[in-house]
C-alpha cells in the first residue's frame, strides 16, 4: 500500500507547476549566512526563510489542483500517519532526550540555555500538546510537504534510473539540511541544531516513501512532546 501514493505522485509530477518556487526559502536561508550579525539577531530577519516559504507556498497551491494530496494530506493516509509516526516519533524522542541529556553534556557542551528557550517559558499544558502538536503540522506542511515535495519533483527530472527517483536522496538531503540550518532553529538551539538533520532525513525519506504527510506530523509531534518533557523535568524546578 505505500507503493501506490509514490507512484501516483511521480504520474503527476510533470504535471506540476512551480516545483522551482521552493527554491526561494533556500537560497533566503542560505542568504541569512551571508548577513552581517547584527542583522541575524534581529526576529523578523530569523523568520524571512519561513514566510517566505508559505508565501512560496500559498503561490504554488494556487497554480496546481489538490494541493493537499501532492502536500501528502489525503485524508485517507491518517491511519498509515498514526500506525508509523507513532512508534518513530517515540524512538526518535527517546533517542535525542538521551542524546541531549548525556551526550552532549558528556561531551563538555552546555545546555541549561535550553531554560531560556521560548519553549521553556511557556506554560506545560500550552505546549503539550497544543502548541507542539501546531508546531509539528506548520513545519511538516513547510519542510516535507511543501519544500521536500517541490524538490522531489524538480530531482525526478534528473534521473533516468526508476529507483533513483524512488529515494529522492538530493531532495531529500537538501530538505534535511535547510531545515536543520533554519535561522530561527540555529538560534533558538544553538549547537543542539544539528539533531535536526538526522531528523529531517528519517521524516524525508518515510515522505518520499509513502507521499503521506500525516506521518511526519505524528512523529514529529510525538518527539518532541517526548523530549520536551524530558528536558524540561531534567533542568526546569
């Protein structure tokens, strides 16, 4: 059964208009580098790559028919999101909580900035679920659904070999990549950043897999529900 959305996706993908628009965010996340200091301090600067990235969005939906179903937001995947984004988004939580929690402090890295973070300030019954739950559905709509799905589109072109197309790896690399680089994730998370690539490989590569965007919202909602709880019962009173 997860064969069939990828090959219905890629029947579709010539069809597609304005894959290259979620090459704006890219190059707007990799413009941020290029700022000097001052400017990368500044909030609105921070966010550019991701407003940027629903306007791109927003665009894209309005040139293409069901743009939810490309996204991977069929209504009939929500029972495949929660059979697999449950059981992922409980490992990778468990594995990053100990990551965070004995790695990286093993390693001579601080994280008690993480009290300051502006997860930390908010109240406990906010942030779970409800803020981590919306969290998970605007990033996921963004980074898998959106950026990796244009990317996957535009690499299919690329390939003549069948199952290189089936795995995607430069889209989703790249995907992975410029969501662990978002400036507002650098900034907020500092070195403890870096997790998020392996997390946008595992998410990228079950998208490409099965075209089920419900998936990746499951596990990224669970994860962090789990880490967060984890680390704010190990630094926070």
């Amino acid at each position: 059964m997860a064969t069939e959305p990828g090959l219905h996706a890629h029947s579709t993908q010539a069809e597609e208009r304005g894959a290259a628009l979620a090459l704006l965010p890219i190059a707007a996340t990799l413009d941020y580098y290029a700022l000097p200091n001052a400017l990368q301090t500044q909030p609105l600067v921070q966010f550019a790559p991701q407003i940027l990235a629903y306007l791109a969005l927003a665009l894209w939906a309005s040139l293409n028919r069901s743009p939810k179903v490309r996204l991977g937001l069929g209504l009939d995947g929500l029972r495949q999101g929660l059979c697999w984004g449950l059981p992922t988004g409980l490992v990778l939580g468990l594995l990053n909580s100990f990551i965070i929690l004995r790695v990286v402090p093993g390693l001579g890295f601080d994280i008690s900035f993480l009290k300051s973070t502006p997860h930390a300030q908010l109240p406990l019954w906010v942030m779970v679920p409800w803020f981590i739950v919306a969290i998970a559905w605007f990033v996921e709509v963004n980074f898998r659904g959106f950026l990796l799905g244009r990317l996957v589109t535009i690499e299919s072109h690329l390939w003549r070999q069948e199952s290189i197309r089936g795995l995607s790896p430069l889209a989703v690399l790249v995907s992975a990549m410029t969501f662990a680089f978002d400036p507002f994730m650098v900034n907020t998370f500092q070195h403890l950043h870096w997790i998020a690539v392996w997390d946008g490989l595992v998410w990228g590569a079950m998208w490409v897999r099965t075209r089920n965007l419900f998936i990746t919202i499951i596990a990224h909602a669970v994860e962090v529900i789990v880490m967060y709880c984890a680390v704010r019962a190990a630094l926070l009173p």
